[in-house]
C-alpha cells in the first residue's frame, strides 16, 4: 500500500505509534490517595503499651478493623502518581482484650 500524500502517511504514524510506551507518559493522569495519610512523624508517636483511644487521637480512625474482633487494627495509605509506581503502606496494630497496644507492624509495598 501507498500512500500519496503526506498528511496520510503522518496518519497512519499516530495510529502506529499510539501504543509506545513513550506516548503514555504524554497522556495526563490525575494522582490517585487513598486511605489514612501516615506520616513518619505520626507513626513514630505510635509505641506499644497505648490505649485504643489514644492510638485513634494520634492517627485517627483505622480505614479497617478485624471482622472476627475489635483486636487489630489496619491503616492502610495507597498513592498511585500520575506515571509512576504505586505505592501503598499498611500499619497493623493489634491490642490485647484490654485495649492495650501489644504489637506494631508496618509494610512498604510497591507495586507496579
């Protein structure tokens, strides 16, 4: 197949290269937050022998709590920038049948 002019053959250029990875990085895409916003100033105020109530003043309610109990406690920060690798970390705290603060964990995962 021919092309006869250039406007033609400029055409089917964009249709060709329309899925390049290059051509993605020029579409705009909004930055996506989701979840409790966790900083490591707030997480660092976090310290085991604290009640539930002043776990919830410093980070805030839990995004989830354990459907089986009121025991363990997640928040969970996800961040998908416009073209680049998401992010998301989950704090899990879990308390004792008092509503004491027993253990601490905290995940950074990436994902792509």
């Amino acid at each position: 197949m021919r092309c006869n002019t250039p406007a033609t053959a400029a055409v089917i250029l964009v249709i060709l290269c329309s899925g390049c990875s290059t051509f993605n990085k020029v579409v705009y895409r909004p930055d996506i937050t989701q979840g409790n916003y966790l900083t490591p100033i707030s997480i660092a105020k976090i310290r085991k022998g604290m009640t539930k109530e002043q776990v919830a003043y410093t980070l805030g309610t839990p995004m989830l709590q354990d459907p089986f109990g009121n025991q363990t406690w997640f928040y969970i920060f996800r961040q998908q920038p416009s073209n680049k690798d998401i992010t998301q970390q989950t704090l899990t705290l879990t308390f004792n049948s008092e509503g004491i603060l027993t253990d601490i964990q905290n995940k950074l995962e990436l994902n792509k």
